[in-house]
C-alpha cells in the first residue's frame, strides 16, 4: 500500500477527501514548516502540497517519493528541474477554480462599484438607526452597465471574467502578457492603450519573468482617475506601494486584491490607506468556494489514480 502525505491539509477547508484517502495509507498535516517537511515525507510514496515548498534539497533526501501532487495550478513551489532529475512525477490541478475566481471578480467589482462595505457598516453600526431620513448618499454608487472592462491576461479565468462582465454589458477588451496572438471574440489591445481607456481593470495573468512589477506607479497614473483596478492572479504584479500611494492621491477610484507579494502580507502600505473603502482586500481566498475544493480534491484524486494504475 502507498503512502500519500497531505503537507498542508488544512487548504482543503475540511471537505470530503475520501477519493484521496481510499488509495492509500493516508497521513495529513494541518501545516508544515519548511524544517518539517524531509521528515514528514520520509517514508511517503506521494506528497500532496497547496503552498508547503518541496525544494530539490528536500527531495534528495527522499529516495522513496515518487509522486508530487500539487493542490493548485501554480507550481512554483516544487523544484520541477530537481523533481525530473530524480525521476520523481510532478502532477498540478487545472480548471476547478475557473468559475469561483471569476465570480469573485465581478463580486468585486460590483462591491466597489456600489460601495457596499461602507453600507453595510452604516447599517450595522447604528448611523441607519440613527438617520433622520430613508436614504444616505454619504459614497456615490455606479452602475457597472456600460463601462469598459480592461482584462489583462485572457486564460481561462480572463475568458470567464470577460464572459460575465459582457454579460453585464460591459465593454471587453484584453491584453496579452505572452504576446501570443489568438483569434478571440474580444479585441487584444497593448497595455498602456487598455489601462487609459479601462474604467475596470482586472489582472488574471501568471506571475513570471514578463509581469513581474508589470503594473506599477507609471502604468497606475495612466488610469483614470474613476477607475478600478482588480488583482485576483497572483500578488507581485502590481506594486504594492504604488498602488496604496495611488489610491491616496486618487490617482484611481479603488482597488480590490486577493493576493500579496507576501502572504500572509505582514507590513504593508496596504495597511496605512487613508480611505479604508477604497480597497476591497481579502485572503487569497478567491478559487476558495465549496464547490472549487470538491473539484479540487477530485483532480488530486485523479492524478493519483492514473499514476497507481502505472505501478
């Protein structure tokens, strides 16, 4: 029987993960510390990582490790050079979190658009209560109907935004961070022309060697002054500091992001903004619905099985 190593189970938020432990001698770890993890792999056939770094120092360390399932898309916490050279199989997840990131984006977007932290605080902490009239025009609302929807990187997340936000008669157009040239129903335009003329902004894109830093102050200040700025991809894209410094000087409207050059993000200007509402933040929780977990936890399975049925 195999041994399959759950590093940090604890991302799975507690859902069913029978498909994975009925193939195996199954042993999870809410967490792991990096000086935890030769120890705790040492006699694992299979490991099974979300965001625990499995470096090519570790793996030399592990002659019977066979298999790395990766509970995510990204796999840039696996060593793949060193996983190829000591004949060790690197399996990812593709897809399962395409709809709960898309929805998340328009949430958001709709969240800014309607400014709806700030009402529900007002409900909540007793001003409504305590109005002398029906209505509070305290923040102006907007309609999203019309406005133009900037897309930077149009994979299979980007191309569900764009669906959605076209749905909601949105003005779709993308920019390309591969360069690569596709026929798309929506027009590929270059990336300072769609930060000028976007009133919403919305990152789906990689983190690598070409957007890295991609949006920083330069780029922000070509925004419009009403705009929004959306980044659900991966933190490191968009300048931390010159984003908070821009929505300080309303060089753009708001911002929401789900990922952080760190995480959790410590110390941050992120922190410090004058007008908490213009920033709409939460825990790289984005690909995180219920229904994205299950889809998850059955690509796991998956590549597990198709890798047993090779033994």
């Amino acid at each position: 029987m195999k041994k399959i190593v759950f590093l940090d189970e604890y991302s799975m938020a507690g859902r069913d993960m029978s498909s994975i432990t009925s193939q195996g001698e199954y042993v999870a770890y809410e967490f792991t510390r990096k000086e935890e993890v030769v120890e705790r792999l040492k006699d694992a056939d299979i490991a099974i990582t979300n965001k625990i770094v499995i470096d090519g120092e570790a793996m030399r360390q592990l002659p019977r490790l066979k298999l790395i399932c990766i509970a995510a898309t990204g796999m840039n916490n696996v060593d793949l050079n060193a996983a190829a050279e000591l004949g060790i199989e690197v399996r990812n997840a593709v897809g399962y979190s395409t709809t709960s990131v898309a929805e998340t984006t328009l949430a958001s977007a709709l969240a800014l658009a309607r400014n709806i932290v700030y009402f529900d605080e007002y409900f909540h902490d007793g001003r409504y209560a305590a109005a002398n009239r029906p209505f509070c025009f305290d923040r102006m609302t907007f309609e999203i109907r019309g406005k133009k929807w900037g897309i930077v990187g149009l994979g299979n997340i980007g191309r569900e935004v764009a669906r959605l936000a076209s749905a909601f008669g949105c003005e779709v157009s993308y920019f390309s961070t591969s360069g690569a040239k596709r026929e798309e129903e929506y027009p590929a335009v270059e990336l300072e022309q769609l930060l000028k003329e976007s009133d919403i902004v919305s990152v789906h894109s990689p983190l690598n060697e070409r957007t890295r830093g991609l949006i920083g102050a330069e780029q922000l200040a070509m925004m419009k002054p009403s705009a929004f700025i959306i980044n659900v991809a991966r933190g490191g894209i968009i300048d931390e500091a010159a984003l908070a410094e821009a929505l300080d000087k309303g060089t753009i409207a708001a911002a929401a992001l789900d990922v952080f050059s760190t995480e959790p993000l410590a110390s941050s200007p992120l922190y410090d903004i004058k007008d908490k509402y213009r920033l709409l933040a939460s825990p790289h929780n984005a690909w995180a619905a219920a229904e994205a977990i299950d889809r998850l936890i059955g690509c796991i399975a998956e590549n597990i099985r198709v890798w047993m049925a090779k033994q």
